[in-house]
C-alpha cells in the first residue's frame, strides 16, 4: 500500500504535426532538421521524420494530433520524479504560459507506448474520473525518440497514503464507499467502451488534491486493451502479483471481468488494511498464494472485520467470484445499495495500514512480489533503473527482525500471518 517502485535516483520551433486546417506556408516553415536537442536531452522530431521501422501499421498514424515541436517550448519541465509507471517514468512539469502544474509521462516510443497513448488519451474523454491527457508529444529524449504525454497533476497522491496520512478523524465505512464509487465510475467508463484496464491497484489511484472534495481518478494504462466486443479476447497474462484474478494466473483467456476481482481487492484493502492474497514467504508471489487466488481462499478475521457491515462483506464476495462468468459486472455494482444508500459511518479498524513497521513491511513484500512477477505484453524496452526491493536496506532490516523476533501476542501481525487469525 503505497506500492510504488522507486527509481534512483527549451527550443522554439512551435511544431505541430500537419492537419486539415494547416495550410501548405506553413507546413513549408518547418525546418528539415530531424532532431535538435536540448540541455536536458530533450527535443523536437520535425514532421519529416520518418516513422520508425518498429511501428506496425496500426499505430503508424495517430488518431488525434500530436506534436513534434520540443516539448519544452510549452512546458518547463523538471527533474523532479512523481513516479514510474509500468512503460515509463513520470516527471513534473510546468505548463508556461498559465504556470499549471501538470506531469509528463515519457514513454519509449514502441508499438506498446502508442496503444498506451491512443487508449488513455481515448478513456479520459467524458469521463471525470480517469486522469486528463492534456498534450502529447513526439520527441526526442536521453538520444531514444520518445511519446511525452502531459496529464493533469494529482496533488492528492495515492489513495493509500491518503487514508494513512489523516490524523483528525477516524477513517469510515462510508468513505471507503466513496472510494469505491470513484472506482466503479472509471471502470463502467471503460468497460463501456469494451476496455480493460488489467492494472488496477492504489498506485494507479490518485486524488485530484488535498481537501475532502478530491476527486479520485484512474491513471496508467500500460496494460489496457481493447476486447472488440469479442468473447474473452485477452489472453497475456498482464498482471500485479496482488491483485490478479485466477483466470489470468491459470493461463484461460480472459475478458474485462478481471479489473472486477482487481476491484474486489482493494476493496477488501480498504475495509481492513491488509490484502486477501499475500505471499506466505514474504517474498514474489509463491505457489501457495497463486494456489489461494485459483480456489478463491480468504477470509474476513473478526479482529478487523467485526465492524464491518455485512453488504460489504457480500459484495467483496461476488467481486472475488472465481469463475468470471458468476461474477458481478460494473453494472451490477454501479447499483447496488451500498454505493447508492446511505452507509454506515462506522469506523474502520485499518492499524496494519496505519502501523509505520507493519506497513512498510507490507509495503516491501507486495514491491518484491510485483518486481518479480509483473509481465507485459511486449518485451520491457524502458531501461529506468529502478530500486528493486531485493537492494532495500528497510526490507533487509525487517527480515533480519522477522528471523530473530517471532510477532508477540499484541502486535500487529506480520503480513504472512493475518490469514491465521479467527
């Protein structure tokens, strides 16, 4: 729970790819230099640039336009990180003239990156609740051409440190409904539109600032595929260890049912503090955890769940529905009562989340797990050095306590025991 991977750590030819509207002067002024860089590594692909050979047909033309000026005319982009997505790292960035804070994602340009671009930039329209694409660009950085997509910036951080962070009220029930009702609003965006996420998790949930009104939106669509109103037509096992569904893990083609089990999870994260899956070794994802998701094994510990109302409790149990064609659609819960009633305040007991060891350990386990096991549908070209949690000093030190000091009778459980406790 705030499962982040780290990572360790302006030219003016304003211009903008060919379109109906532009008219054959200007398309005249562009310079025929294929690429000047900046002092950062960045700059501009002119609209003579080939496109590369490694771009298959179907994402050679883009299907709104992009800009090829360096990218830097507009923005002022810094160093400073906001994270990693699964194809690309995220920076801060300025927007010049109005001095917006936005974020700029830079993706290696590949087949992968553009389905990413075209399915983001497609998913935001009309909807409130996934992240805005602002601006996109092509250009060159670090000597790779590179896709630079401009978003929105998402002063309220990830939904988990969020609910950690508060300190002035208990967290409820009634607001985890809100959470999920967020959720639910992006998902029914895409799932009608026959589109899939297949990576949704906190990280991917990030809220809009830090007052009470946030809104909480969908970002990162590295893994997102359209179905073409096929039955079942994904079959790459694109997954986060965490929060996979068991169709995927057995290798069956699957459908978009799977950001519903994914839903199931957080959900359940949410109303007690710790996943219903976890790693019985501390470590990447083991058998035995992929054996428990299969057959759907979990349960609801009276210590964290006694306070919770049973509707909740019911529908986490047809989110977490093994077999995809019992389990419940967006639609289904879009209406149900516990996101269109009136919830319980009731407070939710969420210390292994609050807990600061207790966290970071979670926190250390489920990283290693989604550092191992995490696969895409393409071969990884990103090349980001990231901090893998087997170099963690925090994760060596929390092993090393966990070998010499089993958890005493009124501490907060290690992760890999939770599931033990009546």
């Amino acid at each position: 729970m705030g499962l982040r991977d780290l990572f360790r750590k302006h030219k003016k030819e304003h211009d903008i790819l060919p379109s109906p509207t532009m008219d054959a002067k200007t398309t005249k002024q562009h310079s025929s230099q294929q690429v000047k860089h900046d002092k950062d590594g960045l700059g501009n692909v002119t609209k003579d640039a080939t496109v590369p050979s490694n771009i298959s047909e179907k994402y050679r033309q883009f299907p709104f336009p992009t800009r090829r000026n360096a990218v830097t005319d507009e923005y002022e982009v810094s160093k400073e990180s906001l994270g990693v997505g699964i194809n690309g790292k995220v920076l801060t960035c300025w927007q010049r003239e109005t001095r917006r804070k936005c974020a700029l994602k830079i993706l290696k340009d590949s087949d992968k990156a553009r389905r990413e671009v075209i399915l983001h930039k497609k998913a935001c329209d009309g909807c409130d609740y996934i992240v805005k694409v602002l601006d996109v660009y092509e250009n060159m950085y670090a000597s790779n051409r590179c896709l630079l997509i401009v978003m929105e910036c998402m002063e309220g951080g990830e939904l988990f440190n969020r609910i950690r962070q508060r300190q002035d009220k208990p967290y409820t029930e009634r607001e985890a409904a809100n959470v999920i009702s967020m959720i639910a609003k992006a998902v029914a965006h895409l799932h009608h539109m026959d589109m899939a996420h297949r990576d949704l998790k906190p990280e991917n949930l990030l809220f809009t600032n830090t007052t009470d009104e946030a809104v909480l939106k969908l970002t990162d669509f590295g893994f997102a595929k359209e179905g073409n109103n096929e039955q079942r037509p994904l079959n790459t096992p694109c997954y986060t260890p965490y929060y996979v569904a068991p169709e995927i893990l057995s290798n069956d083609k699957y459908d978009k049912a799977c950001d519903i089990w994914s839903m199931g999870v957080i959900m359940y994260i949410l109303l007690c503090g710790y996943p219903p899956f976890f790693s019985t070794h501390g470590g990447a994802i083991s058998a035995g955890m992929k054996t428990k998701i299969k057959a759907g094994e979990y349960q609801f510990p009276k210590a964290e769940w006694k306070n919770v109302s049973q509707e909740a409790k019911s529908i986490i149990q047809k989110m977490l529905t093994v077999d995809p064609a019992n389990r419940v659609t967006i639609d289904w819960i879009m209406r149900c009562p516990w996101l269109t009633g009136t919830v319980p305040e009731t407070p939710i007991d969420i210390r292994p989340m609050l807990d600061a060891e207790n966290y970071e350990q979670m926190r250390v386990e489920i990283a290693a797990a989604n550092h191992a096991q995490r696969r895409a549908d393409a071969d990884d070209d990103e090349n980001i050095d990231h901090l893998g949690p087997e170099t963690s000093r925090i994760a060596k030190l929390r092993a090393a306590k966990r070998q010499r000091q089993p958890a005493s009778e009124g501490n907060t459980s290690p992760l890999s025991k939770i599931n033990e406790q009546e």
